[in-house]
C-alpha cells in the first residue's frame, strides 16, 4: 500500500507557491505519504522538474499529471507527459487520454471550475471524493456522483501552497510504481485518508 496525495500544484500552474525544490523536501521528510502526482494547470513542465529533483531520493513516486481546463471544466489526466492540443471538449481529452492509456479523474465536481452533474455524461474512472480545498458539502456531493457514476473515490489536497500539502491522500493498494498504481485506481483498490486532526472546512 501507499499514501498518494493525488492534487497537487507547483509554481509553473502560475497560481500556487509551491516550488518543487521544497515540494521534494517536504514528501521526503513526510513518513505518511511517500507519493504525488503533479496536477498543474494545463502544464507539465512542473512536473518534469520535480521528477528530476526527486531522482536525488530513490523512493519517492512522482506521478505526471495536468489538470486540464476543459471547455466544461477541470478534468485530470494521470500518466501522460504530453499536453493534449487546446482548446479543447472533455470529449476531446478523454479520447486523447484513452489512446494513452492513462486514467481520467473528476476533481472537486461542484467547486468552481468543476464538471458537476455533466461528468456523468463522461468516459472516466475516478472522483475526487476528497478535495482539501473544497467543502464538506461539496465533497458530499462528490462522493454522492461516484455513488451513483460507481467510480472509486480518490482524495487529493490541490494544494497550492506548501502548508496544504498531504493533508489529505489516498491509499492505493499497489506496487510503488506508476503502471501499478494507476492499474489499481481504475480497478477501485483505493481508500482516502486524511492527517489526524484535519477538519473540513465550511
Ligand atoms: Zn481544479
Ligand atoms: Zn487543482
């Protein structure tokens, strides 16, 4: 098993604090959650930078990621290091995605920017249940959409300053490399989590 705090964006999403120099820092010094995925904002150049720092700590698991703006809203593809060309439908995205074999999350659907009720409508395998950033309310909701879409709920901060980061993750039950994790959410072997003491914001 491992602890993956699924959301998380660097500097290079243009509206986060979080440099990857510290992001790696501050995984590494975390006993609890040993993985992220970089989900910046229609880039994946933060991404990259972490990934290249993070070689210095052998077992730390860097994800790829983008959370792209969709013309519906944000929609996350995980395991592609490639932009997808813009603008673009969900449709679009989730075409470009499968053809990659990656894996599709609806983040925080009725936060702002989020798909809500349309996701339904959408080829995707996983909900962000657990968002740090939204609401009990609006992660109620989330988790009802899974519900009824039956998709795994994953958990993720979004964070977008460093003091947010892994203050909720996910429990995967898989091998710590990127094929088995990603194989592991689709297949539902997911629990969220978050730090003792952590309450929901109103
Ligand atoms: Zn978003
Ligand atoms: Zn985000």
């Amino acid at each position: 098993m491992i602890r993956i705090d699924l959301h998380v964006h660097t500097v290079y999403s243009g509206d986060s604090t979080i440099n990857p120099k510290l992001l790696v820092e501050l995984l590494n010094a975390n006993s609890t959650v040993r993985a992220v995925a970089i989900t910046d904002h229609d880039t994946l150049e933060g991404y990259r930078h972490v990934k290249k720092l993070a070689k210095a700590y052998g077992e730390l698991l860097i994800i790829p990621g983008i959370e792209v703006s969709t013309v519906e809203g944000h929609l996350i593809v995980l395991g592609v290091e490639e932009k997808p060309p813009y603008p673009l439908r969900a449709e679009s995205l989730i075409d470009f995605a499968r053809e990659r074999e990656a894996l599709l999350i609806v983040p925080h659907p009725y936060r702002v920017c989020g798909l809500g009720d349309f996701a339904k409508n959408l080829d995707v395998d996983a909900v962000e249940v657990l968002n740090f950033r939204a609401s009990r309310f609006e992660n109620e909701l989330a988790k009802r959409l899974a519900q009824e879409m039956n998709l795994p709920g994953i958990a993720g901060t979004d964070a977008h300053r460093p003091d947010q980061l892994f203050k909720v993750y996910t429990e995967v039950y898989a091998n710590p490399d990127l094929s088995s994790v990603l194989k592991a959410i689709k297949n539902g072997l997911v629990k969220t989590g978050d730090l003792k003491g952590y309450e929901f914001k109103y």
